[in-house]
C-alpha cells in the first residue's frame, strides 16, 4: 500500500504503518496536551498505540486461520481506522470464508475479557463506552475498544469481517461472485449511512466511509475479474505484439520506442534473447532524468517482475502480479524468451469484451490460426 512504512516483519508477515497514522498520533498528542500537558499527551499516544497492537493481533487472528488453509498474508497496513491484512488469495471455499472471517473478532473477545478479569470487572456499561475520556480508567477503556472492535467489525457489510461472514453465507447458495456484489453493495449502503451520519457527528465516520465504498468496490471488481478469467489461460490475452529492448542498449534508444510505439512495458532481454527486466515508461523518463540518454538498459531495469507460461492460469498470473506490485508480467517460452505481456491494461479489456458478449470465447483466433498453420 502506497504512503506506508514497513515497521518489521513478524512469522513472514510484514508490518506496514501509513503516514495517516502517524498523522493521528501527532493529532492525539497535541489535543491531550490541551487537556492536561504532557502527562497527558503522552497517555494519550500510548493508549491509541495499545489499541493498535490489539488491531495487528485481530489481524494475526485471520492470518493465523488463513495459513490453516494454505494462505498466505504478505502484510498488514496499520491505518487510522484499524488494520489491513492483505490475502495472497481469497478462501476458496465459504467454511474457509467463514472461519477466517471470525477469527478476528475472537481474537478482541478474549483481549477484553483478559482486561475485565484483570482489573476485576468493576467496570460499567457506561465506561466501558466511553473509551475516548482520559479519565476512566486505562484498561477499562482498552477493553472498551475491544469490545467496539467485535461489534464493528461484525457489522454484516463488506469488506468489514461481518461482511465476509455473509458472503461465506451467502456463498452457500449462490455463486461466489453474486455473494460477493451483494456484500458489496450492502457495504456501500453501509458506508453511505456512515458518511450522512459523519455530517453531523464526527469527521472520522466520513473518512471510514470512504475506506468501506472504495474497499467494497475493489473487492467486487476483484471477485468479477476472478470469475471472468475462469478457463482462460494467459496465452489466450497476452500482447503478442510488442518491441524488445536489449539490456546493453542505451536509454536514448528506449526514448525513441516509447516515441515510436503505444507501449507502456517493455521486456528486456539478455544477449541470449532470454527475459532479463522491464523497463516502464516512467522508468525511462525518471531513469533519464536521473542518468542521462546514455545509461544502459540493465542498470535501470526492473528485476522483479515475474514471468509465467502462456498456458498459466490467467487467475495465477493476475495474483502474481497483484502479490509482486509487478505492472505487467513476462510470457516466456520454455526457453525462457519472452512471446508475450499480460498487465493491466490487457486485463481491463478483457472485461469490457466480456461485458459486451457475455459468452465470448477468449483465444479463438488465436487457436484458429495456430491450427491452420500446423
């Protein structure tokens, strides 16, 4: 996720912060101090500091659920309004859905019931929903968040855990992607309400509310492109067409590509005509303004970017690309030449072809030709 840091890295996941949340933090301080100097600026910090490892252990609750079904969870962003675990692939089936959906929540379940237990249940309903007075107790107001942290994140809407658990419910029934964009669409319904009710109550439900639709959204699309590229292979969408570069050649000579064709992507290649990089159209114009028209190829060269075979699953090749942050990936042949691209754009297309005929075959032509010259 852009505009984070990586804090560390914990059982193979990393801990990511966005600057959003460093922004609070400031915030926090300084309205606490308002209220009662340094004292109380700096409880202030560590309070929202302890809500936040409860977050990342609500996190480690679905990571830990996922790994049980061999999913693995590259990072986890700490934002303002919570944590996101990001899944290398969705739950193929709805138990998995399920389980790993409420994991979270049981996670902030025994945290609070561990902090009522320690400060010996003296606590009230009307403290324990009070957790932004600086004047009830630490840990009553820490097991005040925990609780919210359950209701919250049970609200039946997508992408919130409630939301995934009604789309394994649903999943049952339906299909995957129709339990998906009624989720979805739940969520937004949410999320409207919460920015209406932002306007006359507090600035931070608007700012969740545009977290909820937008997340809603990237999960439906998500969810639809999935289901689209069921039975498609990579060869049957990849750009075939495309203009090579050669990892001893001079940016000068990339300029004049980029000029000379519509490509945003171009493979470079070895002396043996193996894939070795790409270079990106803002590469080339960050690389020459950095080296000059005379760097090389190789030295500004992504070495990242992951390559796949035309008859991987196009669904396999779009996860790479997604687990990577990879722009596009490489086609290569057995013999490790590039024959082909698949990025995003290649993907978009796909939709909209597929939205104009639902039942069009994707690599027809293709097969077609391949026939007729064999």
């Amino acid at each position: 996720m852009g505009w984070s840091l990586k804090l560390g890295t914990i059982a193979g996941t990393e801990i990511r912060i966005h600057m959003t949340f460093v922004l609070l933090l400031v915030w926090i301080w300084f309205t606490h101090y308002q209220i009662g100097g340094a004292p109380a600026a700096w409880e202030g910090v560590a309070f929202i500091l302890s809500v936040f490892v409860c977050v990342v252990l609500h996190e480690f609750g679905h990571i830990a659920a996922a790994r049980r079904f061999g999913i693995k969870t590259p990072d986890i962003t700490l934002l303002p309004i919570g944590g996101v675990a990001r899944l290398e692939r969705n739950p193929s089936e709805p138990r998995e859905e399920l389980l790993i959906g409420v994991a979270g929540p049981l996670v902030n379940i025994v945290i609070a019931a561990l902090l009522l237990a320690v400060i010996g249940g003296v606590a009230g309903l009307e403290q324990l929903a009070r957790p932004q007075d600086p004047q009830i107790d630490f840990f009553v107001r820490l097991a005040g968040v925990n609780i919210f942290l359950v209701l919250f994140n049970m609200i039946p809407a997508f992408p919130m855990d409630g939301g995934r658990v009604l789309r394994a419910i649903l999943a049952w029934r339906w299909s995957w992607e129709r339990a998906t964009r009624v989720a979805a669409t739940i969520g937004q319904g949410t999320a409207f309400v919460m920015g209406v009710a932002g306007l006359f109550y507090s600035p931070l439900l608007i700012l969740i509310a545009i977290f909820v639709y937008l997340a809603a959204e990237s999960e439906a699309q998500s969810s639809q492109l999935q289901s689209i590229s069921r039975g498609i292979n990579v060869g049957d969408v990849m750009v075939t067409e495309f203009a090579l570069l050669q990892s001893e050649a001079r940016l000068s000579e990339a300029a004049e590509l980029l000029l000379a064709t519509s490509q945003n992507e171009f493979p470079v290649v070895n002396g043996e005509g193996q894939f070795a990089g790409l270079l990106t159209r803002d590469g080339i114009i960050g690389a020459m303004k950095e080296g000059g028209p005379n760097a090389l190829v190789r030295t500004v060269m992504r070495t990242d970017i992951p390559w796949v075979y035309e008859e991987t699953a196009l669904g396999d090749s779009l996860r790479v690309m997604q687990t990577t942050g990879a722009p596009a990936a490489a086609v290569v042949s057995r013999s490790q030449h590039p024959i082909g691209i698949i990025n995003y754009e290649t993907i978009g297309e796909m939709l909209m072809l597929r939205a104009a005929v639902h039942d069009f075959r994707f690599g027809m032509l293709r097969r077609s030709r391949a026939g007729s010259h064999g």
